[in-house]
C-alpha cells in the first residue's frame, strides 16, 4: 500500500516587524560606522596649530554678536562643507533676529551635527554660556537615541578649546526633564520641532522650555514650513509644520509671538518630494536620482519665529496650560 507524502512546509509569511527592525539595525550600524570614520578624519584635522588658533577664537572677547560671528564664520574649525551652506541659513541675520549677544545663556535643542554649535560655542564662550541637549550616549547601542548622544558627546570632545566650556544636557526623550541649574536667557529649536510632533512631544517639551527660561526669556524656533492647511500629523513625516499651527501650539503653552521673519523663506520649494525635506541638501536622500533639481531648489523653506516667555501674574498658576508630564493630571 503506498504510503501517504507528507504534507508540503508552507512558509512562514513574512515579519514585517522583524523586517523593519532588522533593516534600521543595518542603517545604525552604518551609521555608526561612518561616525567613526568622520571622527577620525576630525582629530587628525585638528592640528596643534589649528587648535591654537580654536583656543584664541574661544578666548576673544566681543563687542557684539556681530563682531563675534564674522569672526567665527571664517574660522578654520569649521567642519569641511558647513562654511558653503552659510548662505541658505544666514546665521548672523537668524542669531540676530533670536536676540543673541556674546553675553547671552543660550540652550540649544538637539544640536544634530553641530551646524549651529559650532557657532555658538567659540561666539558665547568667553562672556556668555552655551547648553546642548543630549540624548544619553551611554544608553542601549541598539537604539538610535544613544547613537545621537554619541554622535553629540564625539563632537564636542573633539576640540576642548572650542567646547569645553558647552554644557551637556542629558535627556530622555519619553519624559523631558532638563534639570537645569538656572534658567537661560535663550532657547533655540532649530529644524527640530517635526520630531516633537512625530512622537507626540509637543506639550512636554514647551513645558520643559517654559521652565528653563529666565522670565521674559526668548524662545527662538526656525521650523521647515509646511503648507497652510496641511494636517501638521501627516506633514510631520515629512519635516514640515504648518506655520499657523506652531503659532498656535508655543503660545497655547505659555509664550507669546513677538515676531516673524522671512530671513530662512525659500519660495523655490514646493514641500511635496518624495522624501520629504530630506529630499533637499543637505541630506539628498536620493542620492544622483533628481539630484540636480533638488540643488536647484536649495533648501527647505523656513519659519523662522520668536516667541517671548509670559510671566503669570503674581498668585496665578506658572505652568502653561496643557503641558502636564505623564503622570500628571490637570
């Protein structure tokens, strides 16, 4: 009697989960590959004779901020590639426009590659005071966070004449707490409001910020800017925020809009690429592909907004409405 074959193994279907997981492994190993790559070819720029002249640039005293970043601006410490995209961000019109002097505290939130730090540091070092938020380097490897902390903590480390004085300002990101041990004059958000509203952050950090700032103290947000009636959850994937609605959400926790401005517009960009903002330099997400048309276009078109803390009157609640921390009620 012939037997009976045995029935065919059906495949599993495949795990998009573990997919997904497998396939951001791969890019923060890269990642992280390339870090290190970049931070050696860092220390082997940084010269004896380069960092002299970093030590002599954080050591100088300055009139004024406009004194302060002309000489910053040409400074060979400059990471290769940052000088030539000065003209798209116009650092000494937006620092200028956020009320920055070389006296100033400034905060500045999630530094990314330092564009910005590297200004700031060597301008506000020898009369002023500069603090970066950070994720915690030492954290889980596996997670990205801990990957931008390192990517933070190797920057800074990289010229102690330049950053030594910069205060690391250890975060995590489910439940902001600053901890600082005074309040700043200043807080900059530069490109990085987006991520706020992608992980639902929004109240939580301008709660934290509220409470950082000295009374009457500036928060400074310069925002990829989305269009008008775009749906701020769905133009978050993108990098864009209508600008309306960020209006709406600073002063809903406790500041008020004391001024606009256009020095960061780019009328070029259409806010509808395939790979949202990161279709733009300087990501070029893809790459050769449209490469050309995307340079063309420049980067992103940008909010650029100051916001003034409001103080509560004497014997009224400080806390800004609707930036309770998990935990908490109203």
């Amino acid at each position: 009697m012939a037997s009976t074959p045995p029935a065919p193994i059906q495949a599993l279907p495949p795990d998009p989960e573990a997919a997904k997981k497998a396939e951001d492994a791969k890019k923060l190993a890269e990642d992280r590959s390339k870090l290190a790559s970049d931070v050696a070819a860092e220390r082997a720029r940084f010269t004896p004779e380069l960092k002299d002249q970093a030590s002599t640039l954080a050591q100088r005293k300055y009139p004024h901020l406009r004194a302060a970043v002309a000489a910053v601006l040409k400074s060979p410490h400059r990471e290769p590639g940052n000088p030539e995209r000065d003209a798209a961000r116009h650092p000494l019109q937006t620092l200028e426009f956020f009320g920055v002097k070389p006296t100033t505290t400034v905060l500045e939130y999630g530094p990314g590659e330092g564009w910005f730090t590297e200004i700031l540091a060597p301008v506000l070092a020898a009369q002023g005071k500069l603090l970066v938020t950070s994720a915690d380097p030492n954290g889980p490897k596996d997670q990205r966070a801990t990957f931008y902390g390192e990517r933070t903590r190797a920057f800074l480390d990289k010229s102690p004449e330049l950053y030594g004085k910069v205060e690391t300002v250890i975060f995590d990101d489910a439940n902001p707490d600053l901890k600082l041990q005074a309040p700043v004059d200043l807080v900059l958000v530069m490109r990085g409001m987006h991520g706020w509203v992608r992980n639902n952050r929004v109240p939580l950090w301008l709660a934290e910020i509220h409470e950082a700032l000295k009374p009457n103290g500036i928060l400074g947000i310069e925002q990829h800017r989305g269009k008008p009636d775009s749906d701020p959850a769905e133009a978050t994937k993108t990098g864009y925020l209508p600008e309306a609605w960020v209006i709406q959400q600073v002063e809903a926790a406790g500041f008020k809009l004391a001024a606009k401005s256009e020095i960061n517009a780019n009328p070029k960009d259409t806010k509808d690429h395939p790979e949202g903002v990161w279709a733009l330099p300087p990501t070029l997400r893809l790459k050769d592909q449209d490469r050309q048309k995307y340079m063309a276009i420049g980067e992103s078109d940008r909010m650029t907004l100051k916001f003034v803390k409001r103080v509560a009157p004497a014997g009224a609640k400080s806390a800004p409405a609707g930036a309770e921390k998990p935990g908490e009620s109203s």
